[in-house]
C-alpha cells in the first residue's frame, strides 16, 4: 500500500503548561523518537513519506522534521483544536500524493511508537477493508491507541472535522467501518510533567 505518515504536533500543550515536545529525555527531546521512527519507515519502504503539522515552520520540531526530510505543513488554526490539524495533514498528502491509500496517524508526544508498530497496523490494513484500523497496547487494555490508519475512503469526512473533534468522531460514525489490533507493549501520551518523569530513562538517545 502507499501509505503517508501524518505526524500532528500542533497542539498547545495546557496540561503541561509549556511545550511538551521540546522537553528534553536524555540527548534528545520527547518528539524526536516520532520523527525518526517516520523517516526510518519511509527508508525501508514501509511508508511513502511522511508530513508533520506544526503551528510554526521555525519550531524545533519543525526544522528537526525538514533534517530528516520530512515535509512541513503549517497549521494556521491550530489553536482551534487537533480535528484541524488532521484536517491540514490529511489535505495536504491528498494534494501532494493523489495515488495515496490512506495515512498513518501519529501523535507526536507519544515517544515509544516503534517501526514494528507501524508494521503490525499497516499489515492489518492490508488484510482489511476496514476504513479505520487502530491498536490498543496490552499494558493499556481498552484505551484507543495510535497510530491509527485511515483509508482513503474516510477522507471525505476527516476534512470535515474541526476543532478538537479528532478520530473519535470518525470512529463513532455508522458509517466507517473500524477495526482494533491488540499489540504488546504501550504508547502512551506524555500530558503532564508528571508523564515525563515516568518516561525517562525509558527513551534511547537518538
């Protein structure tokens, strides 16, 4: 399949009360492990290519993603919600990649997303007809995970969201056929300071 990453790393960061994803684990910072798991998939053919949404094309994240030759789309609504910043990436490898199967949502605060992730979920899809194909981690039995696949066919309804109406909203929908892979292991949203704490040490040096 032709699949496109869409990494978003627009949010606003509230809960933690300054920007999360330029804190710094060990030598890197807590997005970089996204970025560089994307740009490793796209080399070994798992994924096209990958995007990541940002709120500023000079953000560390930003110029990080462009070293690794990822492609930059600004958000201009961001503040607005992650419903927008879906909107923005989906839209802009529709643009960009006609062809395109679906995209590979990802979060860009959630670290330990691994390339045998992005395999396991692309594979499911392959073997699916499911629109919508997500995992859900052993070590968090019942929360929705990420990253989360979104055929070409939901698209439609994706560039229809705003504001923080996000993937669960499409997940909800009669109308999309979804499905969920148990995985091993977790992939946890970093909100909190508290968050961060749990997870150092637990992040290799990139």
């Amino acid at each position: 399949m032709n699949v496109w990453a869409v990494i978003l790393a627009a949010g606003g960061s509230r809960r933690f009360g300054r920007d999360k994803l330029t804190e710094t684990i060990g030598s890197t910072f807590l997005a970089h492990p996204v970025l560089t798991v994307v740009a490793r998939a796209r080399g070994t053919g798992d994924l096209k290519d990958g995007l990541i949404v940002v709120r500023d094309r000079e953000s560390r994240i930003a110029l990080s993603a462009a070293k690794l030759q990822l492609r930059i789309e600004v958000n201009p609504n961001a503040t607005r919600g992650m419903g927008t910043s879906l909107r923005a990436g989906i839209a802009s490898v529709e643009r960009t990649d006609p062809t395109s199967d679906g995209v590979l949502v990802f979060l860009a605060d959630q670290p330990l997303v691994t390339l045998e992730v992005i395999r396991s979920v692309l594979s499911a899809a392959s073997d699916s007809d499911a629109g919508i194909v997500r995992p859900q981690y052993q070590s968090s039995p019942g929360i929705p995970g990420h990253p989360v696949f979104l055929r070409r066919g939901v698209w439609p309804l994706a560039l229809q969201l705003d504001g923080d109406t996000g993937l669960q909203e499409l997940i909800r929908s009669v109308s999309i056929v979804s499905e969920t892979i148990t995985l091993p292991g977790d992939n946890p949203d970093i909100d909190t300071p508290e968050d961060l704490e749990v997870l150092k040490g637990l992040i290799p040096d990139a």
